[in-house]
C-alpha cells in the first residue's frame, strides 16, 4: 500500500485539560468574570485571537468554558469564561476509533464531550451519515482550535477505486477476521476506497475524508469504479468561524509591551485584574483618564464590553516607529 498516516501518540498527559490555538471564534462573544451569571468583561469580535481554553468537561456551569487570550509572543490577555457554543474544535493529528484501521481525519470539527484524567473524550458526527457518531479519548494536544492544513488524498497510480455496494459496509481487520468497524451511511450514500491489494475474497482498502480508514472488506460488498465515477460527500472540509478583519479610523501608533501591563475594567486600581498586556504585544494607546490610559489590541480580535482595557500611562513603552 501506499505512504499510511503518522498515528503516533502525543506527549504524556497532563492534569487538566487546555486546548489552545489561535483562531476566531463566534463573532461578539461575550468574555464573563464568572462561571455563571457575572459580568462581561471583554468580547471577542471574530477576528483572529490566540486562545486557551479549559473546564471543558460536560458539567460547565452557565455553558462556559474557561479562556484565556494569550499567546507566547505577546497579546492583550484577558481571563474570563465565554459560551463553549462560541468555539470551534478540530483533530490535530488522526484520532484512533477502531484500534489501526479507523480515525477521525486529522482537521476534522469535533466535540468534546468529557475531559478527566488528562484526556479528552472527542465525537465527531459521520459526514454522510445522519445517524453515526465516531468517538475517540485522546491527550489534550490531540484537540486544538486552530484548524489544520488537511492532508490531500494520493493514492497510488495503479490503485484501482471502489464504492459499497450498499450504505452500510464491515471493516475487517485481515481477510476473513473480525469486523473492527461498520460504516452506516445515509441511505442514498456510497463510500469510495482504493486498493492495491486483494487476497481471498477480500480487497485492503484506504479511504481519506473525514475519517481515515485502512482495512479489508469483503469483494461482493463493493463494486468497482472508473476515477471519473469518484464522489464521496466526505471530502467535504470543515469551515471554521469565518475571520473578521476590522480596523480603526485614522489609529494612533501601534506600541509593543517590553513588561506585562496589568489591566483593569475601570481607570482605577481594582483587587484583581482582568488580565494583562503581555511583553511582546501589539497594541494601540486610547484615551486617557488621570493616570490611566485605555488600551486595544492592534488587530482588534478583543474589545471591552462595558468597561475598558485600563492600564497605568507610566508603564506605556513608546510608539513604534
């Protein structure tokens, strides 16, 4: 067969899950200072954001995930909790189903449905099937927010391709072993494969949508095709959140941190501040109140939501040139 995929297991677990990524996020997102109830804090535009998410377990007070918007280079971090609805998943490598023969294709959307032990419990919903669900419980780095280049499928030139016969079609392990998995599409639906190799009744095929498959089936369950015939309605991509871009009229100078600003909701000194300008972030200087300068990301990915991003004006850096 053909080149297979790197399936190798990530770095040893952690304690608590936190996906991260960097990407946009249901536009107007509200970022709260609680689990539940609270106030908003910030928002979150659609624009691009360095994000780190965690509590991400099924029992989220309020339907919040806790975030941060950080990154190691540098951003206007804020710390809050926002909607899990407002987020966007995706596979970071292939997740394993069905021991070596089924995964969930690296780049696929999938929902996190628990996260213990330092693993994360995924689902991703079949495409062309309406009723079948693949799962997987994969470390933390196996899930991020940033959705990866998708690998194109290259089968070999002399490959020959086929569909199921039927919608429904068993994976076997070897020829004539155990089915290690059944596929059920929509009624009206046929999986495509190709092959290089067949042997006692049974053809070993690969398959690369939104689920990988390397296994053998039986030859009266497909039937063959010219390359011309090829469709399979899982090739489709998944679409992130579309990105915003925004922009101020006339913008003062964009300024870098060289130190972490703290920052507050108000032009005064509050017990615990909502975040931070990090050294290394760009960022634009606002309108200022006594010694207090409010203060915006340069790309606008993160805005206030009833208060301001205050920071103290004697820690500003100058403007860049």
């Amino acid at each position: 067969m053909g080149t297979r995929p790197s399936h190798a297991a990530g770095p040893a677990e952690a304690t608590t899950c936190v996906v991260t990524g960097e990407s946009a996020v249901k536009a107007n997102t509200e970022v709260y200072n609680a689990k539940s109830g609270g106030a908003a804090i910030a928002k979150l535009t659609g624009a691009k954001v360095p994000l780190a998410v965690s509590q991400l377990g099924p029992s989220a007070a309020g339907g919040r995930l806790q975030v941060s918007t950080s990154k190691p280079t540098g951003y206007l971090r804020v710390d809050g909790w926002a909607s899990r609805d407002a987020f966007r998943f995706f596979a970071a490598r292939d997740l394993p189903v069905a021991g070596v023969h089924v995964w969930i294709s690296q780049g696929q959307q999938v929902a996190i449905s628990d996260a213990k032990g330092g693993k994360l419990q995924v689902a991703h919903q079949l495409l062309g099937s309406t009723d079948q669900q693949v799962r997987s419980t994969v470390t933390c780095d196996a899930v991020t927010l940033s959705l990866p280049k998708i690998p194109a499928e290259e089968a070999p030139e002399r490959a020959k391709t086929y569909q199921s016969k039927t919608n429904q079609i068993d994976l076997y392990d070897q020829p004539r072993g155990e089915v290690v998995f059944t596929l059920q599409m929509d009624e009206d639906v046929r999986k495509v494969f190709w092959s290089t190799e067949a042997r006692a009744g049974f053809i070993h095929v690969v398959s690369r949508g939104d689920v990988t498959i390397d296994a053998w089936v039986r030859w009266r369950d497909v039937t063959a095709l010219r390359h011309a015939e090829l469709f399979d309605p899982s090739y489709v991509a998944p679409k992130p959140w579309p990105i915003k871009t925004l922009a101020i009229k006339d913008p003062p100078a964009v300024r870098v941190a060289t130190s972490a600003l703290p920052i507050h909701r108000k032009p005064e000194n509050s017990p615990t501040p909502i975040g931070s300008v990090e050294s290394g972030a760009r960022f634009y200087a606002m309108e200022q109140s006594g010694d207090w300068t409010n203060v915006l990301p340069a790309n606008l990915g993160l805005l206030p939501a009833g208060g301001g991003f205050w920071v103290r004006t004697a820690g500003l850096p100058k403007p860049s040139n």
